[in-house]
C-alpha cells in the first residue's frame, strides 16, 4: 500500500514512472489548485495499493516539463509500466482521480 506521496525530481520520476502503475501530478508551489489537489493525492496515497504516487515541481524540472510535453498545471499523469495511459488538467476531485487510477 502506498502511504506517502514521492516528491521527485527528473532523474527520480524517469524511475518511479517504470512501475506496474504511478500516477505523478506537475505541480507549482505557488498555485493554490496544485495545493489543493496535493492534499487529495495525500489522501488517496493512504487507502490505493499498487500504485507509486510522485509530485514533481513544475518550474524546478523543465527538463522533464519538457519530456513529457506538460504545459500547465496542476497536470495529473497516470503511467502504466513507463508509458502515459492518461493525463488530466487542473483541479480534480478525490473520485475522479480514484476514478483515472482504476480506468488506467
């Protein structure tokens, strides 16, 4: 069961992403719906098995910004063995995201 949310950095989330399922929000510390959605993904670090959950600063990283062509944020990825199966922009709900892990 997971019960923390990973904060990495680019070299960190190229690794984490390689599991059977890792969901990883791009976020900026000064955006009060990344805050916002943090809170949910910390809440649902606690009660999901089988997937890596990471948060990675958006405006620390453009490297990986870049790589994986996110251009706003909050933006939720969802990885399935290194491969994006789903992505979501902006604030969402606590359901949705469970929602995004289980469909993924």
């Amino acid at each position: 069961m997971a019960t923390e949310v990973l904060e990495l950095d680019s070299a960190q989330l190229d690794e984490v992403i390689k599991a059977d399922k890792a969901l990883v929000i791009f976020y900026s510390k000064t955006c009060g719906p990344c805050k916002m959605l943090r809170f949910v993904l910390k809440d649902i670090a606690k009660d999901v098995d089988g997937v890596s959950i990471g948060e990675i600063d958006f405006d620390a990283n453009k490297d990986a910004t870049a790589k994986y062509k996110v251009e706003s944020y909050p933006t939720l990825l969802l990885f399935k063995k290194g491969e994006e199966v789903k992505r979501v922009k902006g604030l969402q709900q606590k359901p949705k995201v469970l929602q995004m892990i289980n469909e993924g």
